[in-house]
C-alpha cells in the first residue's frame, strides 16, 4: 500500500493565498472526490501536487510514502508514481500518441529494459479498445485537432498504459456528453484495485454515479470544510454549497 499525505498546504499564485492549510490522505485501493465551487482552490490543488513552477508552496508538506516531494520536479514526481488528467490538455505537434506514451513508459524503466515496440503497442491497443477509440488515435499527433471528448479519453488512455499509483483527475467530465463520460468513467474504474488511488476533482454529482468514490471531500475558501462517503455528493446536489455553507457557517456568495 502506498500513501499520499497533504500536510497544512499553503499555496499562492502571485502573491495570492490560494490555499489555506489543506489535509489531506488518500492511500491506494481508495477513490476521493473533492467538490467545491469555482475559485476555491480545487485546481491549485492539482498543480501543486504534480509540481506545477507556477504555483509557490508557502507552508506545509506534501508525501508519497513519507517522503516529501516538493523539491522533486514534475518528471521526478511522475516517476514515482503520480499522474494528473488535465481539464485542458496541452496540444503537442509532431509527436504521435503512441510515441509519447511509449516514451513515458520507457522514462519509468531501466536503459536496459526498454519496452520493446511490439510489446508496447499490443498493450497499447488493448487499452484503446476499451475506451472505443479508432486505431488511427495512436498516430495522431498528441491532442493535436482533438476535441474536447477525444482529449478527455486520451488522458484516460494515457492513465491505463502508465498504470500510475496515484491519479489527480481534474474536471475530467468537463464538457462531456453522456456517452463519453461513461467511456471516461470506465476507463477509470478499470484501474479501480489495490495498488491504485486517485483523486477526483469536479463539479458535479454524475460523474461519480459512475465512479463511485469511497471519500468525499467538500473545499471551500482554500481549506476543506467537511469530509463523508458517496452520500455527501448526493447531498450537495439537492442543498447546493449555499445549504453547506450556511451549516457550517462560511459566508458563501454565488459565483455566476
């Protein structure tokens, strides 16, 4: 079992607290789901824990079983076994999908045990198939004139081939008809085991009809306010976060 631990996490973006102290332990073999309204940190989040430069980690730690990554960049994060799903995945010309995952897989082995090609794309094809997607996907270029489904299955393929310990998925059903959130979502549960853990960030409730989240999480004003099981999700949808809010007492104005 592997462990990821968000210890009083402060993060700024130009000088902006964003977040204010955010706890947080998600181990493999467990789904999360952290739900809140626009602005109040959810996506700072992410970028945090992946390492994104842009973000400036004031306070606190971040672990992966017990050691703090903060220093470490990206790459060296992904390697260890940490993985972001994007809500606007970033276009790469002139290299395939099948050469950049191959190539990711290949950063997290040996000089000695590459993968071998054929290998490769025999598992590659696999996962492919299990989220209908056209064999020509594979020697696309990387998001490249993708639409906004197509970007959101690639992430989840790109998730099946690395088989990550942890996944930061954000606003993955974002723009998503219903059919390609339940392509989406059983890709995700398809990773669902032991030696697996992930941490859903959205907005809405139906996505985890479909992934059903051991934990959820409520953000608010750059803290987490209130933790329970599905049953919270279910609750937000009918009170709203004006109705969580008003019980917990955060003065809480919609945002249009």
């Amino acid at each position: 079992m592997s462990v990821l631990e968000i210890k009083n996490l402060h993060v700024a973006i130009e000088d902006k607290e964003i977040l204010k102290g955010v706890d947080l332990t998600i181990k493999t073999g467990e789904i999360h789901a952290i739900m809140g309204p626009n602005g109040t940190g959810k996506s700072t989040l992410s970028a945090a824990i992946m390492g994104d430069p842009n973000y400036e980690v004031t306070e606190g730690e971040i672990l992966f079983d017990g050691k703090n990554v903060l220093d470490l960049d990206v790459d060296e994060r992904a390697r260890l076994g940490l993985f972001l799903g994007m809500q606007y995945p970033a276009e790469i010309p002139g290299i395939s999908n099948a050469e950049f995952m191959r190539a990711a897989v290949n950063t997290k082995r040996a000089e000695d045990d590459q993968i071998p090609v054929m290998q490769f794309l025999k598992k590659l094809d696999k996962k492919m198939e299990l989220l209908n997607m056209p064999e020509e996907m594979a020697e696309r270029y990387l998001n490249e004139g993708f639409s906004g489904g197509e970007k959101k299955r690639n992430e989840i393929l790109q998730l099946l081939v690395l088989e990550p310990k942890f996944a930061i998925l954000d606003e993955i059903d974002s723009g998503l008809d219903i059919d390609a959130l339940k392509v989406v979502s059983k890709g995700v549960n398809a990773m669902r085991g032991d030696d697996f853990g992930a941490l859903i960030i959205t907005h809405y409730q139906r996505l985890l009809n479909y992934i059903t989240p051991d934990v959820v999480h409520i953000m608010m004003e750059g803290k987490i306010v209130l933790t329970g099981d599905a049953e919270l999700a279910k609750r937000l949808e009918n009170e709203g976060y004006a109705g969580i809010s008003q019980e917990l007492g955060i003065n809480y104005e919609e945002k249009l």
